[in-house]
C-alpha cells in the first residue's frame, strides 16, 4: 500500500507541476471562451490578474513539430511566447506559430524585413517583394531573374515594374504588357519597347512594339518591311534609296516594279531617276519622262514603249519599229529597206543586202553618178569602188579615182576595169596613163622607165630594150660607177678614175691593191705611176721604185705616209716619224733611224737625239747622269730608279724631307715623317689635322701611334682607339674627348655625365650608356638595374621591377602603378590582411574572411564591431567576405557557413534551411542540421533517434529518450528495479 501511494503521490505532483499557462492578451472582451480564437486542444481563460484580459490555460501541449494541429492564431502565439520559442506570429493555415516581423493573416501582409524565407515561414507558396514590405503569393522568388511573368513582376515591384521583359529575365516599367502578341497600348516609345525585348522598336503612333531592325526614326536602311510595320498602309512601302517610307500603287524595290496606274510623281517618289512607262504598269530607271520627245534613246524607248517600238530615231525625237538600233555605228541587223532606214533618218538608205543602213547621196538602187563612198556602202568590199565614168562599182585592189591610182596587185586587166585608157606599173602597185604595156621588150627610154618601175628600174638601157636599176642614166657624162657601167653597157665594165666615162683597163679604176704604171695612167692621166706598195696612183716626180734622188715629198707620196723621210744621204725612204734634219719632236725610233749607232736617243723634250745609256723614256735603270742628259728639268732620278724627278734634292737624301719631294722620289711613300728623316707610306700628310688612322700614326709618329676617334689627330692612349674592350676612362678621355668615360663592361666610351664606375646620382639616360643590360637607375640612384621600365615609372610595375628598383617596396600595386612595402606580393592568394589589401589595393582595402584576397572598400570583413551599427553582418556582407553558402544571423552578430556539416545550433539550421516542416531546420549531437526536433521529449522512434544521436540510435520503449541498446534490454532492467522495490 505504502508504495502504490508513493507512486499516485508522484504522478499527481508532476501533473501539478507540468503546467505551462500562457501570458495576458486582449481578445477585446473578458468572455474569452468565445471571444479568442478557438485553438484546438488548448482553453481559453480569464487572467487572474486582469478580467480583461486572456490566457491560454496550458501551453505545454503546443509542439513546433506538429503535423496536427489547427486553429492556431497570432493571440495564441502571443499568449503561448515561451512554448513557441518567441514566435508571436500564426503561419496562414493556423498549425504552427512562427517567428515573422508581422502578422501572416494580414491581408495583405505589410511591415518591413520580410525576406522569402520568413514569408515561408508563413506558407510555402508566399515569397517577399522587393522591397521586404510585403509577402505575395507567386510561383518564385522576387530574387530569381528567370521564368518572370506580368503575374510575378506585379507581385514583386506593384505598379513600379509591374510588366515582365519578352526574355522573362527582367520586370520593366512599359505602357502595357511586353508579352502581348500584338503589344498595344499608347505612349510606347523606343527606349520602353527595348525595355521588352533589345529588338523592338515602337511605331510611329507610339501604339505598339514592332520586331524590325532599326528605329522608325531612322531615315536610312528603310525596307518595305520596316515601313509597313511603322506606318500602316499610309506608307507601306520604302523608296528605293532605303530614306523614306511613301505611298506608291506597290513596291519600290520590287525588280521589275510592277502594278498599274504609276506616274511618273509616284514612280519618282521611288526615286528621282524613275519614270513611269507608256502604259503605267511599272518604274523605269531612265535621264527624263516618257512624254518627252526629245534626246530620246534606245533604252529610253525600249523602257517606255517595251518591244512595239523599242529604238529611237537618230535625231532622239521619236521612238520607231525598225530590225534593229538606228544609233548603233554601224547599224546592223537583216531585213533593212529604205523605209526603214528612213524611219532612223531621212539620208540613210539600205545596203544591198538589206543588213545595214548607209548615210549616201542616194539609194544603191541607182547606176549614176556612183562615187567609192556610195559602192563601199552599197556592196562592202566586193565591189567597193566606182569606175572613173562613175556608172558601175567594180572589184579593183583601190580606188580608180584616186589620183594617182595606189594600191598593190593592179594589172593591166583591172586597171582597165577602171578604164580603157590605163596599164599597170611593172610592180602592180598603180595604173598609168602610158604609150605601151611596162612588160613591153623595146623603145624604152627612161620616162618610160621611170612610170613603169619608179626609182627600182628608172632607167633605159644604153641599147633601149630594157629597163635597169643603174643609179644614173645610162647616157650621164659624170658619176659613173663600176656597178653602173656593168649595168648599162658590159663592154666597158669599169668607170675611170675621175667617173665621167666607162674605161676597158684591166682592173677596177677603184682597186686597192695591184696597181701598176699602166692601168694608172689608163684610169688617170694626172696620177700616172703607181705607190711603193701598189695600193694607189700617185703624182710623184719619178717611178715609187727609183734608188737615187729621194726627197721628203716623193717619199711621203710614194708611200703614203708623213712618217717616211729621205734618209740622210737620199738613197731611200726611212719611217723615222719625222724628218731627220727637224728641231723637235724627236723619239728613240726617230733618232735610230736618222741616226743609227750614234745618238739613238731622244731628249726628254724630244729637241735632239742623245747618247745617253738608257731611252730617255726609260721605265726603269735611271742613274743621275742619264737624267740630266734627258732632262735639264727633271736632273735627279727617283728612288726606284724608274723615272727622273724635279725634286729639290737627290732622292738617296737622309734629312729634310719634304712631302712634294717624298710624292716625286717615292710615290708608294708619299709623306715625309713628323721628323723628316725619311718618306712614309702614310695615306695622309704626317701633319694633317684630320684623316688619321692607326696606321698613319704609327708611320708618322710611332710615339704617339693611335689615331682619335674623330680621326684628328694622334694620342698615345694605351689601346687603339677602335677598340671594342679594354677602355679606361683615361683613354676614352684621350680617344672620344665627347664620349670620356668607359662602359660599364669596358667595351666602348659613352657620352654619360659622369664615370660608369659612379655609386650614386645615376640616371636613366647615363644607365642606357653605361650598363644597356641594366637601362634604368634605381629608386635611390645608387646603382643601375635590369628592370624593363623606368624607376620612376607610375604604371606598369610588377614585383620583379619593384624588387630591383625599391628593395624597401619589393611588391607591385594590384594597378601596377607603384610598388609597395606590402608583406606579400599583391598577387598572393592567400594570409591576406586589411593592411596589405590597404596597401596593394586601395578600392578594395579590407580582406575577405578566408584571406584569399581583398573586397569592396564598402565591406570590412576581419575584426568586426557588431556592436556598431555600420558593422552588423548582412547576406550580402557574408556572401562578399566569405562565399556562397553563407547567411548572415538575424541580429547581424556573424556569418552562418549553411554548408557546415558540424559545429551548427538550431538556430542557424533554421536561418539557412527555413522551418517549415521537411526542412532541416535541427541540429543533431554531431552539430550537423537535420529535419527532425533532436531536443523533443517525447515521441522518438528508431529512425530519428539515429538522425539526431548516431551514437544512441534506439528509441526507448515510451519513445521519451534514445539509447544505446536495444528496448528489450531497457525492459529487462525495469523489471528488475521494480521486482526490487516490491520485495
């Protein structure tokens, strides 16, 4: 007995004590039974301590993870704020209380703060406007820029964008809907039907949005399309220049224009080029109006007429039906008459074959008074010329009325064609008025020949019975030739020296070689004894041939030269040159001839012969004595013993040389020494001031043997100054006085300010000289460096410039517009700080919440104050300074990792995962979210337990608690306790 009370005793107190009453609420009367919404499984009551006011009796049975109940409302809620864990808010179906900024059953639902996830907390088909004022039933989130519809734009953005775009990625505000088919309304404009869709624009009334390619206020690029679409029927159709839209009977473009009833003021609204045709059914691009009968054309009259009269007269004032073109040159085609040449022109008359038109005199029907002109047009090239009576056209090789006749091929027979009276030259090439036939063998005189064969056989033979090519008449008394003679009379073949007759001598009076006394004076009288060598006739005083009795004359005619002389004693004829009693103009020869084995050399001045050992024109074997023997002049011999000099002095001198007499005793030396001991083969004069080369200074003044870089003069610097290494500032200051100091690599003199070896003060300019590897001076001047831009550059760094130019700021803005003394370069991916973010990136000084790199100046993401206004986390903080995934609390304290599988409180599940029923808006012991309550106290089964405690997966028997075994085991070890306290 005692225990049973025990246990009644128990079970009464814990009753007592489970009770959870609600807080005050006003339900506007004290009858709270009937006055407060009814709740199912829960009493109203009158509060103790205010009759006005309500309470719900007992909580304890309300449940967030209920699927039963019903009746629940924003009172209850507000009575029942310890059970509903501050949720003061009903959702819409009254089964859960709910933790929204206002109430779900406000219709409609207002406040601000309203985010999808609290107006879910509402119902599942709730999401919040743009603004967060308000909660509205649609298929999506205002969030979500795809799959919009008016529906949803309305519902998001009210009147403000209440229109969807065509793409359904975007709410516009328009006139009307984007998404009619047509779109209607009034006041549409360009800039609201591109808020629809980027390729539409409104028409000209502003009524509607039309799918073209351009703005209807565009004048260019206009097709019949577009104006149909802007203007209506009004002006449904493009001019041909694409400019503007006009009201023509049909299409401008069309090719050919068709239709009836143009004009030429409707076809020109087409184009200004444009006529209407005859009969008004198109468009023809033509220079004028079809109803102008002037400068017409062929194109002109095929436009307008069509095919019935398609070619214009030759005057241009009338379109006619003619075979062919009236202004081709020439006409052609077949079928021509003189009436419808006439049709082209009043003078024009038909060939003879009908195929063309001919502007004559007269119709090719007539035999009278036929010129070449009118047979050539009547019959072309067969019968193109007209006889000389001019009553016939006849087939000739060329006119017969020319005069003279010309041409080829004429003979005897078409000549007569041309009339009677006529012969044939002997070449064909005319026809002549002559006495006989040019094939006649008799009575030739040279008239005659001269008609028949012109300058090619002019001539009449001595006997007349032919015509010959002589070049003179065969009865001249002067010019004759041998040619000649052969031609015209063969028993005197030859013409005699003076050509006035024809001689029988046995030779040619004009031979070259072979002559003797007696065939000279046959062919000359006056030149009667033939030259020494038989090449000529000449007039001397006796035969070429005679032993005795030379003289200087008969010499030079016999044979023919002046260089032939009597010799000194006039027993023959020497070739000495000159004569040999003359007073100049001597050569070796010359006196060797006149003078042999005594004076055989001639003088210099060529005034006398002399026995010197060598010609006086020697080129070699000079000794002083023979050159003042030769030449008074010129008394020294040179050097090389080759000629003789007019120097000043003996060329075998050791002292006081000059350059003019070093040019004349040794020419391969030209240029006396600086000392003028001697003669140097120098390419300058030793004191030249420019010019000078390394080896014309070690020539001229071995003590100083190389020449200045500007070549002016000679310097003992201690290498050449063509040098390519080895330079010292000292012989860069001896060689290049402008360039004075030695590269940095000694391999050439620069023109920098200041020596390449220098420790400071450089610049850029002196870095390029001296160090080309390294351009650029350093951030301190100290030293030149290899970086590829300028020190003091303000774009374009990298750490690798930085950390050459400014070793204290090795690192390169994010900009690249100077370097920075940051911890790390400014391309690092990780361990960033506000400060290096401060110092590397200016517009994005602050580093995200990971420290992989920097944001927007706007979000400081590391050691927050959440006790500040300006630094209370948003999503929109969180997503900058962490990644997606992240969420920020309610109260703005910190960022929630929604992909967290550990370390997450009820709290932030319900934050990221929202709490409707499904949604794993629970933590479990592992800290992990998950959909079931893992700190209810009643109603565990297996499967949860495992969810919330996978390490006590089993539920208990009375489903309160998990454990670790199994409900059969928590069975037996009940049934023990209890079998103890009974004994």
């Amino acid at each position: 007995m005692k225990i049973k009370f025990f246990i009644s005793y128990f079970l009464n107190q814990t009753l007592v004590f489970s009770l959870i009453p609600g807080v005050e609420v006003n339900c506007q009367s004290s009858n709270c039974q009937t006055a407060c919404p009814s709740a199912v499984g829960f009493t109203w009551m009158q509060s103790t301590n205010n009759a006005n006011l309500c309470i719900i009796q007992d909580c304890t049975n309300y449940s967030a993870n209920s699927q039963t109940q019903t009746g629940i409302s924003d009172l209850f809620c507000q009575s029942c704020l310890i059970q509903t864990n501050n949720s003061q808010y009903s959702n819409q179906n009254g089964s859960l209380c709910v933790n929204t900024p206002s109430s779900c059953t406000a219709n409609p639902i207002s406040g601000v703060g309203w985010t999808d996830a609290t107006c879910q907390l509402c119902s599942k088909n709730l999401y919040a406007n743009i603004a967060g004022t308000s909660c509205v039933q649609i298929i999506q989130s205002c969030s979500v820029n795809s799959n919009l519809s008016d529906a949803i734009c309305l519902g998001c953005y009210g009147l403000s964008q209440q229109y969807v775009n065509q793409s359904g990625t975007k709410c516009v505000n328009t006139p009307s809907s984007c998404t009619a088919n047509p779109i209607s309304g009034n006041g549409w404009t360009d800039t609201t039907c591109q808020l629809c869709s980027k390729s539409l624009y409104a028409n000209i009334a502003g009524t509607t949005c039309l799918q073209i390619n351009q703005s209807c206020s565009i004048n260019s690029n206009l097709t019949d399309a577009i104006c149909f679409a802007c203007y209506g029927s009004s002006l449904q159709y493009s001019n041909q220049s694409g400019t503007q839209c006009v009201s023509t009977p049909s299409s401008c473009t069309a090719n050919p224009i068709s239709g009836t009833g143009w004009t030429d003021t409707t076809c020109q609204l087409c184009s200004n080029s444009l006529y209407a045709n005859i009969a008004q059914n198109t468009c023809v691009q033509i220079t004028q109006s079809c109803s102008i009968n002037l400068n017409l054309k062929d194109n002109i009259c095929l436009a307008c007429y069509g095919t019935q009269r398609k070619y214009t007269n030759r005057s241009g004032t009338q379109c006619v039906n003619t075979p062919s073109s009236c202004t081709s040159n020439p006409i052609q085609g077949v079928g021509w008459t003189d009436a419808t040449c006439q049709l082209c022109s009043n003078n024009l008359y038909a060939n003879i074959t009908g195929t063309t038109c001919v502007q004559i005199s007269q119709s090719c029907s007539l035999n009278s008074n036929l010129t070449d002109s009118i047979c050539l047009a009547c019959y072309g090239s067969s019968q193109q010329y007209a006889n000389q009576s001019g009553n016939l056209c006849v087939n000739t090789p060329s006119s017969c009325t020319a005069n003279p006749i010309l041409g080829t091929g004429w003979t005897d027979t078409t000549c007569q064609l041309c009339s009677s009276v006529l012969f044939a030259n002997g070449s064909g090439t005319t026809c002549l008025q002559i006495s006989q036939s040019c094939s006649s063998n008799s009575n030739f005189i040279d008239a005659l020949c001269f008609a028949c064969y012109g300058l090619q056989k002019q001539f009449a033979s001595s006997d007349q019975t032919k015509c010959v090519n002589s070049t003179i008449s065969c009865f001249s008394n002067s010019g004759w030739t041998d040619s000649n003679c052969a031609i015209c009379s063969p028993q005197t073949p030859f013409a005699n020296s003076s050509a006035t007759y024809c001689v029988n001598s046995t030779v040619s009076c004009s031979i070259q070689s072979g002559w003797t006394d007696q065939n000279c004076n046959i062919c000359n009288p006056n030149l009667p004894f033939a030259n020494s060598g038989g090449t000529g006739c000449v007039s001397s005083s006796q035969s070429c041939g005679s032993t005795s009795g030379w003289s200087d004359g008969d010499c030079q005619i016999c044979y023919g030269s002046n260089l032939y002389f009597a010799s000194g004693d006039n027993s023959s004829c020497v070739q000495s040159g000159i004569s040999c009693s003359s007073f100049s103009g001597w050569a070796d020869s010359s006196c060797a001839a006149c003078f042999p084995g005594t004076k055989i050399h001639a003088t210099t001045d060529k005034t006398n012969c002399v026995a010197s050992i060598v010609s006086c024109s020697a080129t070699s074997g000079w000794t002083d004595s023979d050159c003042s023997l030769c030449s008074l002049q010129s008394p020294f011999a040179a050097a090389d013993k080759k000629s003789c000099v007019a120097s000043s002095q003996s060329c075998n001198s050791s002292s006081d040389w000059s350059d003019s007499d070093c040019s004349l005793c040794t020419p391969s030396n030209p240029y006396a020494s600086s000392d003028g001991t001697k003669c140097v083969a120098s390419s300058i004069s030793c004191h030249s001031i420019s010019g000078w080369t390394n080896k014309n200074c070690l020539l001229c003044n071995p003590n100083s043997p190389y020449a200045t870089g500007d070549g002016t003069t000679c310097v003992n610097s201690t290498i050449s100054c063509d040098s390519t290494s080895g330079w010292t500032d000292s012989n860069c200051n001896l060689c290049y006085p402008s360039q004075p100091y030695a590269s940095g690599n000694g391999n050439k003199c620069v023109a920098s300010s200041q020596s390449c070896n220098s420790t400071s003060f450089w610049t850029n300019s002196d870095c390029a000289l001296c160090n080309p590897s390294k351009p650029f001076a350093s951030g301190d001047l100290n030293s030149c460096v290899s970086a590829t831009q300028s020190c003091d550059s303000t774009s374009g760094w990298n750490d690798i410039n930085c950390s050459q130019c400014n070793p204290q700021q090795p690192f390169a803005t994010v900009d690249g517009s100077y370097c920075v003394n940051s911890t790390q370069t400014c391309t690092a991916i990780s361990n960033w700080t506000d400060s290096d973010c401060s110092i590397c990136n200016p517009q994005n000084p602050f580093a995200n919440s990971n420290r992989t790199g920097c944001v927007d100046p706007i979000v400081k993401c590391l050691n927050r104050d959440t006790t500040k206004a300006t630094q209370i986390w948003t999503d929109n903080d969180c997503a900058v300074c962490y990644q997606t995934g992240y969420r920020a609390k309610l109260d703005g304290s910190a960022c929630v990792n929604c992909a967290a599988t550990q370390g997450m409180t009820n709290y932030d599940c319900g934050l990221c995962n929202g709490t409707d029923d499904g949604d794993s808006q629970y933590v479990n012991s592992k800290g992990a979210c998950v959909p079931i309550n893992c700190s209810q106290t009643n109603g565990w089964v297996d499967q949860d337990c495992e969810i919330c405690n996978p390490d006590t997966p089993y539920a208990s028997s009375d489903s309160i608690s998990c454990f670790g075994v199994t409900n059969s085991l928590i069975i037996s070890f009940q049934f023990i306790i209890l079998f103890s306290l009974l004994i």
